[in-house]
C-alpha cells in the first residue's frame, strides 16, 4: 500500500496498539502526527523509529479527555503542518488514545464513568470535529472500538458502552462526510497484549482461556491491527464506509 505524500495524524501513539499503527501507515509511506499525553520519550522514540523507515514524523502533547484544550492542539498542528511538512491539511485521522477502567457494573462510579466518556466518546467527538476542517476532502477517519461491542465480559459495561457509542457515531460522520469523499470506519480489535491488559494475561488459565476461544488460536499483537488500519486508509479501502471491522482472530465464534 502507498501512502506516499499522505500525513496521518494517529492519537495515543506513542505506545502499545497506536504506536504499532503509526509505524505501519509510515512503513507504507505516510508521514505521521505522533500524539502522547505523559509518554513524551515513548513519543520520541516511536518518531526516531519512523525516521529510521525513511519517513518524517512529529511529535505532539494531546489530552484527548480536556476538550477546552483541543483548539490549542489544532492550531500547534496547523504550525507543525506548515514548518514540517510544508501543508496545510493532513490525511488521515485515527482515533485511537484510550483509558481503561474495569470494574463490575455495581461497582463504577460517575467518575469512573465519566473518566471513560471523556476520553472515549465525547473527546473523539470534539477532536474529530475541532480537527475536520484540517482534514483533506477524500481523506479517511478510523475509529477505533473492541470487540466488546459484540460479546460480554464482567467488568467491561462502561469500557464497552463507550466503544458502542464510537461504533453509531462512525456511522453518523459517515452521512455526513461523504460529501467531501471522507470515509469513516470502525476497526474493533479483540483482546490485544498492551500496557492495558498485560498484568491480565499474566494470568496463565485466563491466558488459556482467551487463546482458546480464539479461532486462530492466539493472543492478539498490536502489529495485527496496524495492518487494517493501513488498508482503510488506502486507496484498495476506498469504497468501505461506515462500517465496523472486527480484528480478533475469531473470538467468541
């Protein structure tokens, strides 16, 4: 796939199932915004890797759960846009910074459930629209959910709730966007081996367990997703929109 001349700007990528995104888009071609909240030298690291491809990266400070602070962010992007990449408009925009909170549903609080909502739903919505006018018309939007949406696990309601909500809204911009030629998907990972969910497979039967019930038979890697991230925002991807792509090896089949 090339991605040659196009700019992606990847959220929470300076770790985990971002970083591996930003550096599959720049192993086809793009050029990548990398954003981190407290992971500056991750940061760092994952442009030095993406510089060593070939390709040019950047590095920006973003808080996807302060919305009063995403006018700032659109305008250091417009600066860096200007003195790195000599434009004005970027191509790709995939939402994917993230929190986690697991607890049964009796168990969570308003601010447990707000900390969710404010990273997960009501920051992609704001990021997204604050950053649209940057965006350039056939560019792409992927958001990113779990495969949560479709099975049920304890612990998982507001986690899970939120990736709902990003699921109807992929469909919404969608509608809406499609007069500018800009699709909008949803790629909806199932368990992945992040910072996120390491300490959970550390457990050996629920290692097992989740390995089993995985029709290829294996835990997932953040290198899986980067992949269908890439291919969405191709020019193969083209005529997908609107829809919701689970990568999870067949669980729960």
């Amino acid at each position: 796939m090339d991605h040659e001349n196009k700019i992606a700007l990847v959220t929470g990528s300076s770790r985990g199932l971002g970083r591996a995104i930003a550096l599959k888009l720049a192993a086809d071609g793009a050029d990548v915004v990398i954003t981190y909240h407290q992971q500056r030298k991750a940061g760092e690291a994952v442009c030095a890797e993406i510089e060593n491809l070939g390709g040019r990266a950047t590095l920006l400070p973003l808080d996807v759960g302060d919305v009063d602070s995403f006018v700032h962010f659109r305008e250091l992007l417009e600066k860096t846009l200007r003195d790195t990449f000599e434009t004005e408009r970027f191509d790709f925009l995939v939402n994917n910074a993230g929190n986690l909170v697991t607890k049964p549903f009796v168990e969570m609080t308003p601010e447990d459930f707000d900390s969710l909502m404010r990273v997960h739903f009501k920051g992609v919505y704001f990021l997204t629209q604050t950053l649209l006018p940057l965006l350039n018309d056939g560019g792409r939007i992927v958001n990113t959910s779990t495969g949560l949406t479709r099975f049920s696990t304890r612990g998982f309601s507001g986690y899970a709730a939120m990736k709902g909500a990003i699921e109807v809204l992929t469909r919404y911009l969608a509608k809406e966007l499609g007069s500018r030629r800009i699709a909008v998907n949803t790629v909806a990972p199932g368990v992945m081996e992040t910072d996120f969910t390491r300490h959970h497979l550390a457990n050996p039967e629920l290692r097992d367990f989740l390995t089993n019930s995985t029709a290829l038979g294996r835990i997932g890697q953040p290198i899986d997703i980067g992949g269908v991230v890439s291919f969405l925002c191709s020019d193969e991807g083209r005529w997908l929109d609107a829809q919701r792509i689970e990568a999870s090896g067949g669980m729960f089949l």
